[in-house]
C-alpha cells in the first residue's frame, strides 16, 4: 500500500489527474509492418531471427556470429565445435554439411473468388497476399519439426491467403465474411510459438485466410495515473517496452522471444517473462481485451483493478491459441520503469545446492526481478560461447578462476551457473542483493560478478539462432518445458534426463544426446524447468520422427513425476496427446463444448488442443 507522503512524492498518483487520460501521441505505432518489403526482407523467413544475424562456421572450423545487432555480433567462438562433438560423441565434419534447401516446394493455393470480392470491401488490395514464400511463413511457428520441413522437406498445408487488417473493426467484419463463406481464420502474431499452434490441419478443405496481425500495432493510449495502456495486439514486444519506457513505464513482461512475439501471441498462448518474479505472468497482465468472434466483438464498458462479474469470457481466451477468436488489442498494468538495473552471476558446486539457493529465495518479499539455473551442460555451452579472449590475460584469467574455484569446491564437470537481474528503486535494488548474498553464503555459492550475469541475459537473444546453426551440423535440437513443485523438482530433472539417455540407447541411436537442463521461474510452489534435447542424427533416415519420439517419452516421464504439460509454451499440436492424461474426461469435453458454442461453424479451424476421440470398439480394425 502506498502512504500519503509517497503519495505526495509520485505526482502521478493524485487522483484528480486521473480524469486526464493522456492520448499518447495519436496512437503511436510500434513494432513492424509486415506486407511491407523493407521490413520483411530484415527478418528471416526459414530459421529464427534476423537475415542479417546468426551463427556460422568459417573454413577453419571456427564458429562465429554475425551482424551488429547483438553484443557477440563479430566474435568468434573457438571452443563451440569442440564443445558440440564432445558433448555429442561425434565429429562435426566441416564438409559434409547439411545445408538448408530452402524454400520448398509450396502448395498453390485455393481460391474463392466471392470471398475476395467481400474481403475487398473490408481491405484494400495490398491488405491481401497470395505469394507462396509469405503463404508458407505464416502456416508455421519454430518448432523444429516445421523448422526441418521448411528447410530440408516441405509443408503439405499453409494459408491459402494472408490478409494484414490495419483496424480492429476490420478484424470483426473480417470474421463475419470468413462466417458467410464457409472459411477458415488462423490469426498470426509474430510466428513465433514453438507448439505448431499454427501448423495448418493437412485435411482442411476450406480456404485457410492467415490474418496477420502487425498492422494492428498502435499503443492506443497510456494512462499514467492509473498506470495503464491500451495496445493493440500485434504490437511486438521489444518495441511496446521502448515506447513505454520513452513514457517511464514498463510492462515487465520480457520472454525471450520478445523482439519477434506480440501482446495478442502471447495471451492466446499464456506466454511467461524472464521478470516474472517481479511483475507477474501475461495474466497477470492484461486488465481487459477485446477479441473478434463469430458471435461478433466481445469487449467490455471498462476495466477494473478487480472484478465478480460471473462467468469472465477473458479467462477462456488466455491460452485460446486461435481457437476461439482473434484478440484485436489489450488494456495492461504498467510499472514505473524501474531506477536502477543490475546483473550478478553466483557459481555453485552443484545443481541442488543451485536449486536449494532458489528455494531460499522464494519467499523474499522483494526477489531479484529473474534468477536462471542452468545445469553443468548448459554453464558449459555459455563458456564454450565465450568469443576469443587475448592471449597472456585469457591464461592468467583462467588460472585465477580455477584456483578459486578449487578452494570453493567448485569441479568444472559438476558446477552450475545461477544469472540475476535485480530490478526497481536503489532501496529495493539492495535488498535483493542482500537477500542473495546472504542464501548463496548458505549454499556454498561463489559469486562470479556482474559481467558474466550481463553475459548470461545477452546470450538469452543470440542463442536462439544456434538451433538453426546446428541443424545445418545434422544435430537436432529444441527445448519444452514444464512446472513442478519443490518438493518433485529435483527428482524430475534427473529421471527425464535419465529417460531419455536409456531412450537413446535402446534405440541404439548414434553418439550420445545433449540433454541439459534450467530453472528459469520460481514461484511459491514451485519452478518452471526448461529441458534442452539434442543429438547428431547423420544415419538417420528421419530424425525428426526420433526425436518427436525421444520427446514424447520426456514428455511421459515429466507428468509421471508431477510436471505439468506445460507451463507457458501451449498446448498447440504438439501436446495435444498428453489432454486425456492430465485432464479429467469431462474437463477436456468442457473445453471442447465451449469452442463448438462460441465457434459454432469452426472459422477458427486451426485445430489446436484437439483430443482424438477414441474410436468406439466396433470401428476398431
Ligand atoms: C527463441 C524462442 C524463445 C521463446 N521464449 C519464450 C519465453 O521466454 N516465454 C514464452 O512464454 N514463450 C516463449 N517462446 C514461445 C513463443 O514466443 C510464445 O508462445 C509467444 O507467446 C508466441 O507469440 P507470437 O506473437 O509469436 O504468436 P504466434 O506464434 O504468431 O501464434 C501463436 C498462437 O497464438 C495465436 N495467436 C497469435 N496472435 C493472436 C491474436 N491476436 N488473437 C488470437 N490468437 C492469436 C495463433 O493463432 C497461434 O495459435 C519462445 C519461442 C522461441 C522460438
């Protein structure tokens, strides 16, 4: 609560200002247009990320990154390949790469032309696209089965038209024309989602309208006094943090595929932020929305701190992955952008003293605004990732972190990282450090400074393009996650590690997979664990099907141990198996007569979270 004379000291907060609800500068735009050439030819259209940035291996068999977006932009990595074939019991031959055969074969599209006609009254001519490599970015997220297909197979389904509405009442006359035709709607925020949620259904015989959603991207306005805003969904979320802070406020609500993900992505998905600890989940978030049904545009008259209003339609659209609807904007919490931002890094002996160091923290009343465990496999990617340090200093460097990392115990094949972010006002910034410092003394923890804790964050954005890199080495890698409670934490990360090693070996498969681990959220209850699955596949006739099947059996084991089916990726197709084991019959049979109430003629056809329905014994055989 705050007191009177905070209340004095914040101007912001005296209530007669709240009747100035301040228009921000007419609605600014943030983030990209796409249907826009200079903006699309920045992004890449088969693997993550930006064209101009990504791993690559020079003549000599050294890794480096390039552009100059990043802070590793220009280095080089002399240790990663080594690292890689160490831990994947292989050699990676230079010249025996497996380079993407981009862009595949891409089906023609079906057309109707009394659609178009009427789409034609809602949207100008350049608001709709029928080009093949446009069609097939938006009929896929970053999993890697689609990351494969695009590169190396092809996709057999992807929109047969992408539309970019600019207003949300294009949005809603968008949905009654695909009701009248007999179309499908997949609404597309930054394609970013890793659970095929947009994967088009191979069988779908209607005309499939992908409805891109990067020109609804406006901050509509910012209400400081209340600390709120009103932004449109397919703002992206690197761009919606720069505008706000340009007004002294944060959303706090960073995952790490912020530079590409939007607002309306991440309700439909139920997305969660490295800052989580501080400002809470997208649920915690979002106030109000607004979404374009079939039934027509849901909306309400205002949004409330808090509210008992019945049954609360916007809790069905958190996590919808574009099954229900198409969310057009958003109203949201705000926070004063914080005074101070500070990284710190604290090395561990082991991972359970690591984990143990996290359960102490979790009830501080003010916790660093993001703590990172990563497991001995993972600390040892981020220092094979450490670009070339010059010579006599990198040695003597070395030798010094050895020695005190021999008089803290410290092995170099058992220890674990923990990165930081402290957050807020100077006061708040140093009771996080003191409460860390205090439990990481508990735990036998060596502080490893602010450098390596930057380090950590700033590698977050570059290594989501190693998996493309790697891909082009014949490895095969992705990562899923879950949550757990304390108590099943520990147990859990070993035995899905140990599951998939026994896997691997039954299969008889080659050299050995990457399995690593990281906790990246802690909550009262428990944590959100990240596993990391990779392996060479050279011999493999189909690796991917391997290694869906090496993740359906992790997958199986986290549930087994008490994890949960995910604790912010979504359901999409990709988990949509697991439902009937960690639902009760009837809650799946709930969630599925909501959507044919609500979506009575499926315009929101993309199939996500669908349950096969067991077939009855006499159509068996
Ligand atoms: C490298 C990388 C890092 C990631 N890090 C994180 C992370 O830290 N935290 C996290 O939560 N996730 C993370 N993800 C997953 C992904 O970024 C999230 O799921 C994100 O919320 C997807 O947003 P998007 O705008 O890209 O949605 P899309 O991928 O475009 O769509 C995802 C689903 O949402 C639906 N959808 C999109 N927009 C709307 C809308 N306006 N209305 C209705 N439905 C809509 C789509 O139809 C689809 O079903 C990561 C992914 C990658 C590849």
């Amino acid at each position: 609560m705050m007191h009177m004379d905070e209340a004095e000291a914040d101007p912001q907060s005296r209530p007669e200002r709240t009747a100035r609800r301040v228009p921000d500068r007419d609605s600014t735009p943030v983030g990209p247009t796409r249907g826009d050439a200079s903006v699309d030819s920045a992004l890449r259209r088969n693997g993550w990320g930006f064209a101009d940035s990504g791993f690559y291996a020079n003549a000599e068999g050294v890794a480096g990154f390039n552009g100059g977006r990043y802070p590793l932009g220009g280095s080089t990595f002399p240790e990663l390949l080594a690292w890689m074939e160490g831990a994947l019991g292989t050699r990676l031959d230079q010249r025996e790469r497996h380079e993407f055969a981009y862009p595949p074969r891409v089906p023609p599209p079906l057309t109707d032309p009394s659609l178009i006609a009427d789409l034609k009254t809602i949207l100008a001519e350049e608001q709709l696209c029928t080009d093949s490599l446009v069609r097939l970015r938006h009929g896929h997220g970053h999993a890697l089965e689609e990351i494969y297909a695009i590169n190396y197979v092809q996709l057999s389904r992807v929109p047969d038209l992408v539309v970019y509405p600019s207003t949300e009442q294009a949005v809603v006359e968008l949905v009654a024309v695909a009701r009248r035709h007999n179309a499908c709607l997949v609404p597309y925020g930054g394609g970013t989602n890793v659970s095929k949620s947009l994967a088009c259904p191979p069988a779908e015989r209607r005309l499939i309208v992908s409805v891109d959603m990067s020109r609804l991207n406006k901050i509509l306005w910012i209400d400081p006094v209340n600390r709120t805003a009103s932004i449109q969904a397919g703002a992206v979320g690197c761009a919606i943090q720069d505008e706000l802070k340009r007004h002294g406020f944060t959303l706090g609500h960073e995952p790490d595929s912020s530079e590409f993900s939007t607002l309306g992505g991440w309700i439909a998905t139920l997305a969660s932020g490295m800052k989580r600890s501080r400002y809470g989940n997208i649920e915690d978030l979002v106030l109000d929305m607004r979404v374009a049904t079939s039934l027509g545009a849901v909306s309400r008259q205002s949004a409330g701190p808090r509210e008992s209003a019945g049954i609360d339609v916007r809790q069905c659209m958190f996590g919808s992955e574009g099954t229900l609807g198409i969310i057009t904007g958003a109203v949201v919490r705000l926070f004063p952008t914080p005074t101070i931002q500070r990284h710190d890094s604290i090395v561990f002996p082991t991972f359970e003293d690591g984990f143990a160091f996290l359960y102490a923290m979790r009830d501080e009343a003010s916790p660093p605004a993001s703590m990172r465990l990563l497991d001995n496999a993972q600390f040892q990617l981020g220092l094979a990732l450490r670009p070339v340090a010059s010579g006599l200093l990198h040695r003597l460097r070395r030798i010094r972190n050895s020695a005190i990392a021999r008089l803290h115990h410290i092995d170099p094949e058992q220890g674990v990282l923990c990165t930081l972010l402290y957050e807020g006002t100077r006061q708040e910034v140093a009771l996080q450090r003191k409460s860390v410092r205090k439990a990481s003394r508990r735990f036998r923890g060596l502080h490893a400074g602010a450098a390596n804790g930057r380090r950590g964050y700033e590698l977050t954005y570059t290594i989501a393009y190693l998996r493309d890199f790697a891909l082009t080495f014949h490895i095969v890698a992705d990562s899923f996650e879950t949550s757990v409670s304390w108590s099943r934490a520990l147990a859990m990360c070993t035995e899905v590690k140990a599951r998939i090693r026994a896997e691997f070996e039954r299969l008889a498969l080659p050299g050995r997979p990457l399995v690593a681990c990281r906790i990246t959220q802690i909550y009262g209850t428990g944590v959100c664990v990240y596993f990391y699955l990779a392996f060479h596949h050279a011999t493999l006739a189909d690796p991917v099907a391997v290694f869906s099947h090496l993740e359906s059996c992790a997958r199986a084991e986290v549930i087994r141990c008490g994890g949960s089916i995910s604790h912010h990726h979504g359901i999409g197709k990709i988990r949509a198996e697991f439902l009937p084991s960690v639902l009760s019959p009837a809650a799946v049979e709930f969630a599925s007569r909501v959507k044919q109430a609500v979506d009575p003629d499926n315009v929101f056809g993309i199939d996500n979270q669908r349950v096969a329905v067991p077939q009855a014994p006499e159509t068996l055989g």
